[in-house]
C-alpha cells in the first residue's frame, strides 16, 4: 500500500520503509529478525505518539486535509447501514459538494448531511474540492427540514476549505444560501450534532454545523478564515506570500480543536487513532458513532421548545466582550 | 531618458498649494468633482450616480427624525480572545480604529424614528476595521433584535462590512450565527425586518444578518457579494462580468428587492412601514 506521508512525517516514513523490507528479507528464508522488527515497530509507534501528541497548528491543518483521511461517505459507511442518499435542491442541480440521506446508526434512524471532497483528480474536481455551491446549501436545508417533519435526528459531517467563491456561486446567492441555514438551523425542531471531521472552512462550514452539540475530531481545524488567507492579508509583500507565513498564521488564527474547546465553542474532542483518523478509519468511526448516539440519547427527552431554548443560549452567549456599567460612564 | 529633468522648487510649491480634499476623485467614474459639490449631494456623484461610502454617523442623519436617536449599548468594548497581534495587538489596532473614526466600535444602535414611525436601528461604519463583524457588533446587532422582538418595533440594518473580523477568529464565525438566530425570533413573532445594503457588503455580514431581512435594499451600484471579486477572479482566472456583484447586478439576479437612491431612502422606508405596519 502506497501511503501518503506528510513533510515531518518523514522520519516515520524511513522507520516504517526499513520495517517493510526487513520484512521482505526474512519472507520464506530461515533467518529469523522477527526480533529485530518488533523492536522497530516499537520505535515508529513511540515515534509517531512523540510526533502526533506535539503537532503545531499548522501540521494539524495538513493532517486535517490529508489526502488519505476518511470523509463524509467513508464514515456513513462505516457507521450506518441502508444508507439512501437523497439528492438536489429542487430549484437549480444537485451539488455533489455536499451529501445528505437517510441511515441507521445502529437502528437509529437519522438524517446525514455533510461536506464531500473527493479523492482523486477526477472526484475531486466533481466534488469541487468540498466546496459547495448555494444549491449544496439549500440542498442540506431541505434535508433537515424532511428530518424534522418526520422527527428524526439531523447529523452533520464538516469537511470543507470554505464556500465556492465563483460566479455562478455569487449569482444564485451563496451569501443568501448560507444565511438562510444559519437562521433555519437555529430553530429546527430536532436535535442537531455537528462533527468538524477535517477542515471547518469559516461559513461555508457553518452553514451546516449551526447545533445542539459540536464535536471535532482530534487533528481537525475550524476557522473563520484559511492560514493562507490571514497571512495573505496579514503579511503579503510584492504580491507573494511566503510558505513560512503559513504556520505563523495557523498558530495566531487558534484554529485547532483543542482551541475550541478552552473556548468553550465545542462540546468535546473526539480521539483520534494514532496518526490520525486515515490510519484507521474503522476504529475513528465507531468512536464518532459513539459520541453521535451518546448525545441523541442526551437530547431526546428535551422538547422541540427546550432543544431551540437551549440552541439560542448557546449561540448567544458566544462572544468576547466587557460592558463597563453605562451609569459610569453617564 | 526623461527629456526633462523633473526640478523641485519649494517656493512655487509652496504658492499653488492646494487645499486638501477639496476635490475628490469618484471611485466609480474616475471624475474629479469639487467635494462640497458632493456633500451637498448626500455623499452621491453628480457625475455617475455612484453612492459614496458615508460614516453611520452621517447615515443617521439622512434616515432619521431629527434629534430622535437614542443610542443603545455604547459601553460595550472587545476583547482580545485569540491574543492576536500582526504589526500591532488586537487592542491597540481597536484603539487606532477608535481614534481614526470617533466610534467605538465598527456599529452603532438604538431607538429612532423615521418620519414618526419607531424603529430599532443597526448602522455599519466601515470606516472601523473595514465594518467587520467580531463580538461586540454581533452582540449589538442580537440586542438590537432583540430590543425590536420587546418593543415590537421594526429593525433596520444598515449593513456596510468587509466581512468577519479576522482577528477574532472562530468567535467572530459564530456571531454570524448568533446573529442569524437572533433575526429569526422576529420573524417567529411578526417583526419587521429590513435590512439596507450600502457599499460594500461582503462575507460573514451577507451570509448572515444582511440577507435576511424581510425586505433588502441596496444603494446604487454598491459592490454586494459572499466572495470579494479579487477572490472570484483568482480561483475563475478570467476577467468578471460587467456590473459583477453590484447592486443592480443583485437585482436582476433576484437576490435583493429594490435599488433605491440615498434620497429616496427615508421616503421608502415610511411607504413601507404605512404598507406593512
């Protein structure tokens, strides 16, 4: 298997390479290094715990985009059986961008809808890189309003650079798509859980995480804007932006889930496999299942008006702010 | 070569001095036109129609009953949750902002009247970190919806906004939801909600409050979109439509309901509220 390793993963990668041919060597003949390659093994998965328990903001960001880590259809499948993907906004087309259907997650019936990318040159360019149209957006809408009209749960997978910032984005109102999910969201009769499961690209990704709980996997990233854009603003000179910005941007933006959480912003971190969720996908699914039943089980004996109370404090109290009382002042 | 070598005399400099911003050069046409020309004029080319960017502050006065702004929540001042600094901190960059605008913030609100009707009014100034929204203007824009939900009065918002604020990171994300949710409640309840897109409203401020109202109307040719044209025209890589993103542009795309001149606004406004109210 060909494995993607990024740029201070290379030392895991030298490891793991010497293992695979020690392995070859030994394969059929007498000579017996089984001893050797355990000790090794041993190495890279301390090695790799070292790299993985320390990584910056801005490695996170490239493991929160790695090529190889699961996506939005990869863990539907895994955690849910019978999916029936629903399609189209019944108003332009249908974005393969964002996906949304209905499943069991072990007998429980739910309504998931999540961010798309694809893999491979050919999907990713029919997924738009994630990044969805107004027609992705009014898509999930319509999705969880059929959720709430039959009263089942909404899921949400968040996994996108941002919005599409084109043309024919702008002229069927992808400012207006966005809003109006913000604003449907916050009143939706059923309870919403939201997982940022790669990357949290500003309001193209929440536009579908508007929820009663949020969770991000370990090494993902939710931002208001890219590392590369704040730096872009922030340190652009003669029209280049240098590489070296980039992480300096991912640590000023506090953009990592471990962030999040001292700011209180989301409900609790979901562990991570070591070295990430694309190193098994199988044992980050069942863990995302996991927390998704954990919450529906929390939040089902709350009455539609308690689940939108309770919706509206917690987007409201969100802020950072002191108010100096106005009778000083006057 | 330069066939002429450029001489510097400062005594002639010094005798044609020309006061400053006596003539100002209009960012839609290119026309130079005499300044007090175009404040007499509202703040609007004699030239091209082309609606200058005005403070919220000279917005209060085009739109409201003399004298009858009631300024709410003004103590309200920002923190510095991310402690983010570029060439200067958070906090001194909101005070070179305080200094250079005379506000507080990127918004102001309150109560008013427009031609006698009461309304709860948000106006942007992006003269202030480019009208960004962070936590103080998503609060104050929650409390003013929520101010218009107590009094069942209207709200109007004079949106004019770069976007989110950046260096308030995900909780200046957030606001747009908060706020999204706030105007929600006014439409659960029958409130009114128009909401005035002035030159220009991009990102997190459209995709949230901005596009929402009830009714939306944009000035003249002010540049309204989700992406700035900069980013459109780097990931299309070739050159934008005429008229792109611009208030008309909207119009025919079905996105807004009127295009109104700066001094028509006051008039609509009533018309509207004698219509719905």
């Amino acid at each position: 298997m060909i494995r993607c390793y990024l740029e201070f993963e290379k030392p895991i990668e030298e490891l793991e390479l010497k293992i695979e041919e020690l392995k070859r060597l030994s394969d059929g003949k007498d000579i017996d290094i089984s001893g050797e390659i355990k000790r090794l093994e041993k190495k890279v998965k301390e090695l790799r715990s070292d790299i993985f328990s320390t990584l910056t903001p801005w490695q996170k960001t490239l493991v929160a985009r790695h090529p190889d880590r699961p996506y939005t259809l990869d863990y539907i499948n895994l955690i849910t059986n019978d999916f029936i993907e629903l399609h189209g906004d019944r108003k332009f087309s249908n974005d393969p961008s964002i996906v949304g259907g209905l499943a069991k997650i072990k007998d429980l019936p739910v309504m998931i809808i999540g961010h798309q990318k694809g893999r491979g040159t050919k999907e990713r360019i029919y997924r738009n890189f994630g990044q969805p149209h107004p027609e992705g957006y009014r898509k999930a809408l319509r999705l969880m309003e059929l959720a709430e009209r039959f009263k089942k749960p909404v899921i949400t997978f968040i996994d996108t650079p941002g919005a599409y910032p084109g043309i024919s984005a702008e002229e069927r109102g992808q400012a207006e798509a966005i809003a109006v999910n913000l604003m449907e969201m916050s009143r939706l009769r059923v309870p919403i859980i939201s997982v940022v499961i790669g990357e949290g690209g500003s309001g193209g990704a929440l536009a579908i995480g508007v929820a009663d709980r949020l969770f991000m996997l370990e090494h993902s990233i939710y931002s208001v804007i890219s590392p590369e854009g704040c730096a872009a603003i922030l340190w652009k000179k003669d029209g280049d932006i240098g590489i070296e910005d980039f992480p300096r941007a991912a640590s000023a933006l506090r953009l990592t889930a471990q962030d999040l959480l001292s700011f209180k912003i989301i409900d609790d971190i979901i562990p991570e496999p070591l070295g990430g969720a694309h190193r098994d996908p199988k044992g980050m699914a069942e863990k995302i299942s996991d927390y998704i039943l954990k919450s529906i089980e929390e939040l089902k004996a709350k009455t539609p008006g308690k689940l939108i109370e309770e919706r509206y404090r917690r987007l409201r109290r969100i802020g950072s702010f002191k108010e100096e009382s106005a009778s000083a002042l006057s | 070569m330069p066939w002429f070598k450029k001489t510097k005399d400062i005594k002639t400099e010094r005798k044609v001095k020309i006061p400053e911003g006596l003539w100002v050069k209009c960012d839609s046409c290119r026309e130079i036109v005499y300044k007090k020309e175009i404040d007499k004029n509202l703040k609007v080319c004699p030239k091209c129609n082309y609606h200058f960017r005005i403070s919220a502050r000279e917005r209060l006065k085009l739109l409201v009953d003399e004298g009858s702004f009631t300024e709410l929540d003004v103590n309200l001042e920002t923190g510095n949750p991310l402690g983010f600094k570029d060439t200067l901190s958070y906090e001194d960059r909101i005070k070179e902002n305080q200094k250079k605008s005379g506000l507080k913030e990127a918004v102001i609100s309150g109560d008013a009247f427009i031609k006698g009707y009461p309304v709860s009014l948000v106006i942007m100034d992006f003269s202030f970190m480019g009208g960004s929204m962070g936590s103080v203007v998503g609060e104050k824009i929650s409390r003013a919806a929520e101010h218009a939900l107590e009094k069942k009065q209207p709200l109007i918002t004079v949106s004019s906004s770069g976007g989110a604020r950046m260096q308030e990171g995900i909780f200046s994300l957030m606001q747009m939801a908060k706020v999204s949710a706030a105007i929600r409640r006014l439409k659960d309840n029958g409130i009114l909600y128009i909401s005035l897109l002035s030159d220009p409203t991009f990102g997190g401020v459209s995709a949230s409050f901005a596009m929402l109202g009830d009714i939306i109307i944009a000035e003249p040719k002010s540049l309204i979109g989700f992406a700035g044209p900069r980013v459109i025209e780097q990931t299309m890589k070739q050159p934008l439509p005429e008229n792109f993103q611009r208030a008309e542009f909207l119009l025919e795309h079905g996105l807004i309901d009127m295009v109104v001149e700066r001094k028509n606004l006051k008039d609509t406004f009533a018309k509207l509220f004698e219509l719905l109210l």
